[in-house]
C-alpha cells in the first residue's frame, strides 16, 4: 500500500509538473503567477484599507460620551467575528469540495457588497453590516486563493511564483491606507474611498476567473 501511495503521488506531481510552472524561471515570469499576485494584492488593499480605517468610521457614527472608546472596540470585535466566521466556514467548504475558483470569486462578491454598502451607508448600522461582510470575504478568500495558486505550481516554480505573489501582497498593504487616507482628504467622505476599493474587487474577481480556468497549460 505504501508503494501504490508512493506511486501515485510521484504521477501526479508529474502531472502537475508537465502542465504547470516547475522551474525558477516559470515561476517568475508566468502570467499565472502575476495574475494571482495582482488578486492577492486587491485583497489586500481592502483588508488593510478596513483594519486601518475601521475605527475611525465607526467612531465618527457614534455620539461623544465616555465609553466611545469601549464601544468602538465593541463593535469592531463584531466585524471581526464575521471575518472569523468567513475564514472557517469558506475554507472547510473548499476543502469538502475540492473547488478553490467559485470559493475565491464568492469571497470577492462578498467583501464587493460590503465595500459597496460601506460607500453608500448612512450611519452605524449600515457600516457595520458593510464591515462585517466585506470582512467574512477578506479573510474567507485567504485559504482557497491559495490552494488555487500552489495548485499551479511545483518545484522550483513554487518558490519564485509564492515569493512574487506575497511580494505584490505587501505592497497592497501599504496602498490599502494609502488610498483611504489620500481619498478622505481630498473628498473628505470615506465612501469614495470604499467604492475605490469595490472596483478593484470587480477586477480581482476577473483575474480569479482567468486564473482559474480549468484545463489549460499555465506555464506559457
């Protein structure tokens, strides 16, 4: 049995192998690799545009009083919840199925809505709620994203490919409250902010979906 299971995952990493990236170079310059770095560095713009803005916004929709402060972190425990919720519930989903693509561009929908609901809301209600989604598909699309990026890659090429898409996810936590902040200041509303970040998640979803397609060569 030992053998037989040996075997069988030598095949399939050949398999992977002759279909995908496997060497330094693929790993650096394949198209695969630099989409899946532009859609985690969408990602995380928003996560890091909602963490480092999030209290702000939701203490400019609360009243002065003493325990503003405790409120606050209150309700940013609630949105978190949800992200943790997300983070779990889409993962152990993906992982049952076997499917990482829907998983992925389903969390996008779901951080899309909440930045959209986050630009148009008019008080507390509609910005936690909006917070609240947009986070449970942040953080939900982390594991799925990434077991469809090392799916595509093997040897060598998973090295370089991992390294370029953190890369480019690092610098999306610099432009996330780069973007809030400079968008507050010249429009003075963070909505335009938000909805800046909903469209990138419509062109995140767009990459997943070229990403993902199934049966396809992904080392040209």
């Amino acid at each position: 049995e030992a053998a037989a299971l040996t075997a069988a995952i030598e095949a399939e990493r050949r398999e992977i192998a002759a279909l995908h990236p496997a060497h330094l170079r693929q790993g650096l310059l394949s198209r695969p690799v630099w989409l899946a770095g532009f859609v985690y560095f969408c990602v995380v713009v928003a996560m890091y545009g909602l963490v480092m803005w999030l209290p702000q916004i939701l203490a400019g929709a609360l009243p002065d009083g003493p325990d503003r402060t405790m409120h606050v972190s209150l309700l940013v425990m609630v949105a978190y919840a949800f992200a943790m919720v997300g983070m779990t519930a889409i993962g152990a989903s993906s992982d049952r199925l076997g499917e990482r693509r829907w998983h992925v561009l389903g969390s996008l929908g779901l951080c899309l809505g909440g930045m959209a609901a986050m630009a148009w809301a008019d008080g507390l209600a509609g910005s936690l709620a909006g917070a609240s989604l947009a986070a449970m598909g942040i953080w939900g699309a982390l594991a799925p994203f990434w077991g469809l990026t090392t799916a595509f890659l093997t040897g060598q090429a998973a090295a370089a490919g991992i390294a370029v898409i953190n890369s480019l996810g690092n610098l999306g936590g610099f432009a996330g409250p780069s973007i809030m902040g400079f968008v507050k200041a010249r429009t003075g509303s963070f909505g335009e902010a938000f909805a800046c970040i909903a469209g990138l998640m419509v062109l995140a979803a767009v990459a997943t979906w070229f990403l993902g397609r199934p049966g396809r060569p992904t080392g040209r």
